[in-house]
C-alpha cells in the first residue's frame, strides 16, 4: 500500500508569514505558512476533518477574516506546560472557503515573507 504522509498534493505555494491568528476554537492559534488557497496551523486543539472553521489572521496591521475547511490533522508533536504536564500539538491544513480566498491573496501581497 502507498503512503500518502508526506506527498504534495497542494495546487498552489505556501509561504511563511509574519502573521498571527486568533480563533475562538484555539487559545493558542499559531500560523505555519499562508498560500492564496489555505494555510497551515498549528494548535493544542484537535480540529474535525470536513469542518470549517473561522479565524482572523493579523499581519502588519492588516487583519483578514478566514473561513476554511479542514482537510487534514495530524499530531505533530508533545510539548510540555509550565506545570509539567504534556499536551499534544496538532498541525492543520484548511482550505480557504472562495469569500476568504480574495482576502488572503491581498494579505500575501501586503505583508512581507520571512526568510528562511
């Protein structure tokens, strides 16, 4: 059987930003990369596949609303809290739903890239 973890299958590029987000489903919202068709996040939260999902992502004072829907979660990692304890943190892939798709291709235009 093939693997599939792993394999691009994206239609569009992602790239890192200098962006935030926040979520009323995540306290701890982090962005990993922003394409002009969806983004990656990263979270303490474990997110349904097939759901959407609504989150603001800020960048250099521009703010743009996202709804998207998630099209995989995975398990990335552990990480331990201040009180000692390990809670899991998950990555996310969601597909930005057509209204977002404007709003993020203006953010990608605006806010600069960080360089790897």
């Amino acid at each position: 059987m093939q693997e599939f973890y792993g394999v691009e299958r994206r239609r569009t590029d992602r790239q890192a930003l200098d962006a935030s987000g926040k979520a009323d489903f995540a306290a701890d919202l982090k962005i990993v990369n922003v394409g002009p068709r969806g983004l990656e996040i990263e979270t303490h939260e474990r997110l349904m596949i097939g759901a959407d999902y609504d989150l603001e992502l800020l960048s250099h004072g521009h703010a743009v609303e996202v709804r998207g829907t998630v099209v995989w979660c995975r398990l990335d990692r552990t990480a331990q809290t201040a009180s000692g304890d390990l809670r899991p943190l998950y990555r996310s892939g969601l597909e930005a739903a057509s209204q977002s798709i404007p709003g993020l291709e203006r953010l990608l235009a605006r806010s600069p890239l960080i360089q790897a």
